[in-house]
C-alpha cells in the first residue's frame, strides 16, 4: 500500500503542476530529507529528472533553478553559502525550503493572518535572513510539518493502533481548542514548484495545506472507521483555544491551490497505517455508508438472473464498460466501482425485451420507456425492486429509482467512419435536448442561451415521445448489413466503430462468482474505452465511483440473521 500511496502523491502533484503550467527544466536539487526523494520523484513523472546532491558543494553540473531543502535545526550555513556562490555564478533562482518540526505555541498565527516567520522567529533563523539577503534572486519557503503515508505529524499510526486494540476513537473536550496547521506532502511539492516559477524575489512564503483542531482531526479519522464497528469516546473538559499554525495566505497570492480535500488527504494517508491492522483498508473506498458489499450482491444477483433468461432463450449478452473491466483486471468488481452493465447487439436486445420482463424473478422489475411509466434514461435496467438507490443527478426525477443493472445496446453504423461520426453526433443533439426537457432547465455553457430558448417549446412534447423517438434514430441502421457497429447511446464521448465481429460472438467468464460472458473482441473494446493501459491500477486519487451517490435504502435485503442496528449514518442495515 506505502508505494501505490507514494505514487497517488506523486501523481497528483504532477496533474495540478501541469494544470497550472508549471513544469520547469533545468532544476537540481539539494537535501537529505525524503521531501528532497518526493521532489526528484515529481520531475522524473513529469519528463524532466532533476539531479538530488546532498549537498549545494557536491554539485557538479549546471542548472538555472536550485531547490535547496533543510531542517530547520539542521541548517548549514557554509553549505547554504556555496549554493549561492554556485547560483551567482550560474545566473539560477535559488528557493531555500526549510522544514520546520513545530510551531511552538506561543507563535499564535490566527486563521488567516499573514506573517513572516522570518520574523517572530528571528532568534532561530536571523542568521539565515542575513545570509539570504546577500543574493538577489532568492525565495524562501516555510514547510509547515507534513503528513502523508511517510510523514506522520498527526500520529495517525497511534490513533490506528487504538482503534484496533479498544475498538474506539478517543477525544477530549480541550482537543476541541487545540489549533494545529499541517501540510500534505502534494502541496508541498507544488509550493515549491509555484514559487520557482512565481514567486517575488526577496520574498518569504508559509506552505501549509490545512488548519484546524485536534478534535476536527480525531472526528474525521472516527467517521472514515465507524463502519468498521470503531466507537467514539469524548472525556474531558472545554479549555481556552490555543494556536499553533502558520498561514499561506500569500502563497495563495500566487495562485496556488491545494491538490485535494483534507478528508482525502488524510484517508490517503491513513491507508498506510491500517494496513498494518486487521482494519480492511479496501473499506475505506466505501463511501455508501458501509453498504457497498450488499449493493454489489443485489446486482450479482440480478446479473444472474439476466444470465439465466439469456441461457434458456439463446440470447448472447456480455458484461461491459467497467464491469468488463473489472472482470479482466481483477476478477470481479474493480475495488471501487458500484454498479453492474451488460450489452447485446440490437437483434438480441430486441429478443431480451420482449421475454425478460415475463420471466423475471419476483424480486426485479424490468425499467423501460416502453413501460409508459415516465422512464427516460437511454438504456434498458433491470432494478431490484424493494430498493432505493439515487444520485444527486437522478434523485428529483420522478421514476424507479432502484438498485440496477444497466443494458446496453451495441447498433448497426455506417461503414465509412466520417458518416459514423455524423452519425453519433447526430445522436448525442437529441441526447442534449431530451436531457434539457429532462431537467425542465437550461444547459450550463455553451449551450446556455440556445437551450434556454428552447426549452418551452421542448415542454410540448411528454419524455416517451422523446425516448420513442430517439430509439428510433439509434437504429436507422439496423436492418443494412454495414458490417460496423457501435454503443452509440451509452457515452458522450466518440469511442470510434468496431467491426461487428468483435461482439457477435462471446466466450464465457467468471464475474467474481457468477458465470457470464465477455465479447470475443473484449481486448479491442477495453483499449478503446481505457486506453492501452486498461490493465493498470488508476492513482488512488481517481479510485472514486462514478455515481454521485445520495442515498441508499437496500429495502429487506438485510440478513435475516443479523441484529438490526443503525449504522453511523442513521439508516437500518
């Protein structure tokens, strides 16, 4: 877990570094501390690795930018001396970070006050000033303590180990008036790319990611291990608010930004710490209150069941998308994915829609415009039916919003793939304005003004006439042998024409512990739709489902044999 937690970090410094156009060659680097390991890391993911001396008079090569990095109860001046001869010398910006192990509470930093610390600590690093103020083109940056999987300033490896023996989360009322400040090891990279490239001359810049107190930190790590049956214990008495954190207000000056939430930060980091335990670290991607386990069986089961109407009726079907996916990479369900799509050619489809709402189990409804019950989503569903299951999207629309297994269907295009291409985009602008009558609101965008002006003249028409006429543009081919095809109302993004071999015939697969099916041409579609990298592990920081979850009821799929009992969200389970 520590590497592909290092990576994530790596990772995300780099997507917001190229965001904000901040790459920069010619760097070297100086320093013996791991933030010195993390910053040659980020140049070399970014094409450009930069040369790490551990010292400014073992450098032996040219630059135009040296990030020298120390302790602050380890500064070398003589050292420090040499990088600026070496600078001078070199025409290069030098950026001097220095670690600071702690804020001493009497360096009262309120929440978003400026200061410098070159200041208030002039006892400790006065020398240091001196010395700086000697070269023109110098910026110093303070590295407030640093948390990541490596760096432990919140004791996350002690409030881990609790949590395993006791089975709780402590807290003390005075941990509600300890304020501490700390800095995630991604934004420290990116501070110091953002004063290389940004920063004022002569200039002091604080890098801190996150303000608050010991008791917002205990409570967030709490909420992350409740569902691992974790209780909260709170002693103690109230006592004045102290302080003990810096400021970045004006590195922020500079346009820099955090690269993730601290909710996030700190479940990247925490990852580390429980691996150790017998807490499940895969849990802490579930983010449906602990029900994830049980939604994924609901869909197994309607997997199935479509499975077995497809078998009795000599119906070829396969799983698809990311359940596809998931099955080739790893097994089963990809660790954070929450939901379960099959696709069939239009000939099947057709078949599957006239038998499976007959056959079906008891448990499950089959989701249609066809049923003229004011469904209008783009594809078929089979949905459990005593379940809930909405995302912020689909929560104020008025149909079943049930757990579901998504049914797609692969059409007929035109050969030629310029015509297969007008083709799709003619689809997606009848997707946009169904999708604007849908809503009953206009666009975000681009597409702004001119929704806006449709948009009564849209309310004219009900959703099924919509939906019936848009099946019907999908399959304006579906009866010439073009010999291509296409999922051409499954995704707003053009994916390009398959030849219709690669799903006219399917090859049986092990979906976690159901029998099912993959297309022959499965490794030509997951290259289309993931890239050729399809069998490699996103960075945990895109490890999120795709819905955008809002609330889930799983109905009387609770086991029989369990004590019912409130989970911490305050639903039954």
């Amino acid at each position: 877990m520590i590497e592909t937690v290092f990576k994530n970090e790596i990772y995300m410094s780099a997507r917001y570094i190229k965001s904000k156009g901040l790459q920069q060659d010619g760097v070297a680097i100086v320093g013996t501390h791991h933030c010195a390991e993390y910053l040659k890391a980020t140049t070399k993911y970014l094409g450009s690795e930069a040369p790490l001396y551990p010292a400014a008079a073992a450098i032996n090569g040219g630059f135009s930018r040296l990030w020298y990095i120390a302790e602050e109860d380890r500064i070398d001046e003589d050292d420090i001396k040499s990088a600026i001869a070496l600078c001078e010398k070199s025409h290069a910006r030098l950026v001097v970070i220095i670690l600071l192990s702690n804020i001493p509470a009497g360096d009262t930093i309120q929440k978003y006050a400026e200061m410098e610390l070159l200041t208030v600590m002039n006892d400790r690093l006065g020398g240091l000033r001196k010395l700086l103020g000697t070269y023109n083109d110098v910026c110093l940056l303070f590295f407030d303590r640093i948390f990541s999987a490596d760096f432990d300033c919140f004791d996350l490896a002690d409030i881990a180990k609790e949590a395993q023996n006791d089975r709780t989360v402590s807290l003390t009322q005075s941990m509600a008036n300890r304020y501490t400040s700390a800095l995630y090891i991604s934004d420290a990279i990116d501070a110091v790319y953002t004063v290389s490239k940004l920063g004022h001359p002569g200039n002091a810049y604080n890098a801190s990611s996150f303000y608050l107190s010991e008791y917002e930190l205990r409570s967030e790590v709490y909420t992350m291990l409740a569902r691992h049956g974790i209780q909260l214990q709170i002693n103690g008495e109230p006592t004045q608010p102290a302080y003990a954190a810096i400021s970045n207000g004006k590195l922020k000056s500079l346009g820099y930004e955090n690269a993730c939430s601290f909710s996030d930060a700190l479940r990247y980091s925490l990852l580390h710490h429980l691996e150790r335990f017998s807490i499940q670290t895969d849990r802490i991607h579930d983010g449906y209150s602990g029900k994830l386990n049980t939604l994924r069986e609901i869909e197994k089961d309607m997997l199935r069941e479509i499975d077995r109407i497809c078998r009795a009726n000599d119906i070829k079907y396969f799983i698809s998308y990311g359940t596809m996916l998931g099955a080739v990479r790893h097994g089963g369900f990809i660790p954070w994915d929450d939901d379960v799509d099959v696709a069939m050619l239009r000939s099947e489809f057709e078949k599957f829609r006239q038998i499976a709402p007959k056959e079906l189990n008891d448990r499950f409804s089959y989701e249609s415009h066809t049923n003229h019950n004011g469904y209008h989503y783009f594809f078929d569903r089979i949905t459990a039916k005593d379940t809930y299951f909405a995302s912020k999207y689909s929560d104020g629309y008025e149909m079943h919003k049930g757990i579901s297994v998504d049914i797609f269907v692969v059409d007929n295009v035109p050969a030629d793939p310029k015509a297969a291409h007008r083709f799709w985009k003619h689809l997606m602008r009848k997707r946009m304005l169904m999708n604007v009558r849908w809503k009953d609101t206009a666009r975000k965008g681009k597409a702004y003004l001119l929704s806006k002006l449709l948009l009564p003249i849209l309310r004219l028409r009900s959703m099924d006439g919509y939906s019936r006429s848009y099946e019907k543009a999908v399959r304006k081919y579906e009866h010439k042998e073009t010999g291509w095809v296409m999922p051409a109302s499954s995704d707003h993004k053009y994916r390009g024409t398959f030849p219709i071999e690669t799903f006219s015939e399917v090859i049986p697969y092990r979906f976690d512990d159901v029998d099912t099916f993959i297309p022959v041409g499965y490794k030509d579609f997951l290259t289309a739709w993931y890239t050729e990298s399809y069998m490699e592990m996103l960075p945990l920081s895109e490890q999120n489902p795709f819905h955008d979850y809002y609330r889930l009821d799983l109905g009387s799929n609770i086991e029989e044999n369990s004590d019912i009992h409130f989970d911490y969200m305050g639903e039954l389970r």
